[in-house]
C-alpha cells in the first residue's frame, strides 16, 4: 500500500520470493506506468518490474484476499490513510509496517498507529526493516532485512515471503528496537549530510554515527528494547547504508542544508520523503519523556525546527561538557 520506491521495491521483492503481489497507488499515471511500461518511472527509473507484477487505484482490489499488508506510506500520513482502508483488511491479515518514522503529536511508533487503528492484536502487526536502498535492492543487488514480530511463527512466515536468492531475511521478536533503530537512524542522517554539505570528512561522520548509535541504544533500552538488536541489521545497519550513501534521502537532505540551502529550498527540490525531518521533534520529545538525552537529535531538531544555524548547532555539539562515557556507549 504505496506506490513509493521502498513500496515498488517491496512489491517486486515479494512477487522475486514467489508471491502474488499488488501495489495501490493513489496516483492514476504511476498505476498506469506499473501496470503498462511495468516500470515505476517517477521513484525506480530504469528499473524493469516483473509483468505480472499489477498495481491498482482501488484499495478494495488491492486488499482482497491478502496474507499480507505492506504499509509504505508516509509515516506522518499513516493514520488517515489507514483509517480509510480498515474496511478493506482482509481479517486475518498480518499488517506490516515498512515505514521507519514516530508520530507527531502522540509519538507513537508506526506498530502502535497500525494497532490502534486497525484493532488488531499485536500478533498481527509486523515491521520490515535494515539497511535498504530502494533503487539498490530493486536492482537485485545483493542485501538483507529483519523480519520482526513478537510472534516468532509470524515474523518467519514474513520471512519466508520475502526471502530471495539476492535477499536474506532474519527474524526477530524485538519490535521497539527495530522500529526505533529504523526512526532515529534518520535523524542522524540528516546530521551526518549536513556535516558533508560543511565539508568535513570520514572522522566527523563516524563520531557522529558513533554517537548516534549511543543514542539510539540508549531511547531504545529505556522503552524495554534488547540492546543487542542495535548490534544488528535493524541497528548499525541501517544507520550506515542510511548516513554514508547519496541515494539516502534524509542524508541528502543534510547534505543540502550543509551547502547552505534553507529549509525551504531543499524541501522544494526533494521528491520523496526524508522521514527524519519531521520525526525528529517526535523522536525527541519521546526522549525527553523518558528522560534519555539526545544531543545529536537535539541539535537536528533546533537546525529543522527552531532556526539554529548549521554552524552553532556543531559547535554545541563538540563543546558540550563532558561526562564519564561507559565503553562502546
């Protein structure tokens, strides 16, 4: 349910594992390209869909008899959409969120907006995450992803449904580390493209996913997540692919307010969604909540939200004053 590039991709790499999949979109030309040109041309350019591979402007069509949901929505848009397809859910449908962001408003992540309002028990919501690029994996190169649920039956049974002979999937039951490993691994993305886009080098980027992974441990360990699972895939992952590559959207995003672009003008030029933007205030306020400190998602937030130029956020940074660091935290 989305017709994006992670969705489009999704879709292929279910169709590539053996099964019958159908992408909704909401656009009629995309739809059109999918089920016409079998290319997505507006999100995987170039990029050959399998013929059989069909998409449809009618969530009804789209939902009928499916074992699986694949959300792939704007994390933002994710309540409304829903709320209108829930008529739609066949009932025994495992609902899958593919969307690495937290609600606004409620901070709340994407397993727990699909919860409350679909009314399914929490068996039935899985999560897909890892370090996953589009266009890369669309493109059959070689990589892997978790399959998580806190049912083990399940999330293997969603493994089983996308696993290629490019594509390796494992399990996991930790739910709260693999969403928020895959949320806030963008917002340090957005810090480590504005360090680019500020010309510094391979050092500062490595403190800063270094950091940002203490970060991301530290929210995930006081919200009951395994720390272990930020080691992981669905962790250190998905925080490299997304800070070291130009085809990650909320790097690039950085990367243009660190060359000096304002907010606006790189909102302008950026055709997909860069989810750390507007997840950093949720995710910080989640922080602030349970009384973990940030600073990395504090100074993203003040640079996106409260004006902060680039320059003084980095320098709050590094001159923070120092406290007693346990060793690899």
């Amino acid at each position: 349910m989305g017709a994006g590039s992670w969705g489009t991709t999704i879709t292929k790499l279910l169709h590539d594992a053996g099964g019958e999949a159908v992408l909704w979109g909401r656009r009629p030309e995309v739809v059109e390209a999918v089920n016409e040109r079998h290319e997505n041309p507006d999100y995987l350019p170039g990029v050959t869909l399998p013929e059989s591979v069909r998409a449809t402007l009618d969530p009804a069509e789209a939902l009928k008899g499916a074992d699986f949901v694949a959300l792939a929505v704007p994390a933002q848009t994710l309540r409304s959409n829903l709320a209108g397809w829930v008529p739609h859910l066949p009932p025994d449908a495992v609902l899958v969120s593919l969307m690495k962001g937290v609600e606004m408003g409620t901070t709340r992540r994407m397993s727990e907006v699909i919860r409350e309002v679909a009314d399914v028990p929490e068996e039935r919501v899985g999560v897909f995450c890892g370090p996953n690029l589009a266009r890369e994996i669309a493109s059959g190169e070689p990589g892997a992803a978790v399959a998580a649920c806190v049912d083990e039956a399940v999330a293997q049974r969603l493994q089983a449904a996308t696993m290629t002979p490019y594509f390796r999937v494992y399990t996991s039951t930790d739910m709260v580390g693999c969403e928020l490993g895959g949320a806030v691994k963008n917002v340090v993305a957005l810090c480590v493209g504005m360090s680019v886009g500020l010309g510094f080098g391979a050092s500062t980027q490595a403190v800063l996913m270094t950091r940002g992974l203490a970060e991301i441990t530290r929210l995930g360990a006081a919200l009951g997540a395994d720390e272990h699972t930020f080691a992981g895939l669905a962790g250190m992952g998905d925080l490299v692919g997304t800070c070291i590559s130009p085809l990650s959207r909320n790097r690039t995003f950085g990367e243009n307010l660190g060359r000096g672009m304002t907010l606006d003008e790189v909102i302008a030029v950026t055709k997909q969604t860069a989810e750390g933007v507007k997840s950093s205030e949720a995710v910080l306020e989640l922080a602030r909540k349970h009384n973990v400190e940030m600073p990395i998602t504090e100074a993203v937030t003040a640079v996106l939200h409260r004006g902060m130029p680039i320059k003084e956020a980095a320098v709050s940074l590094i001159s923070r004053s120092p406290k007693p660091e346990r060793y690899g935290v």
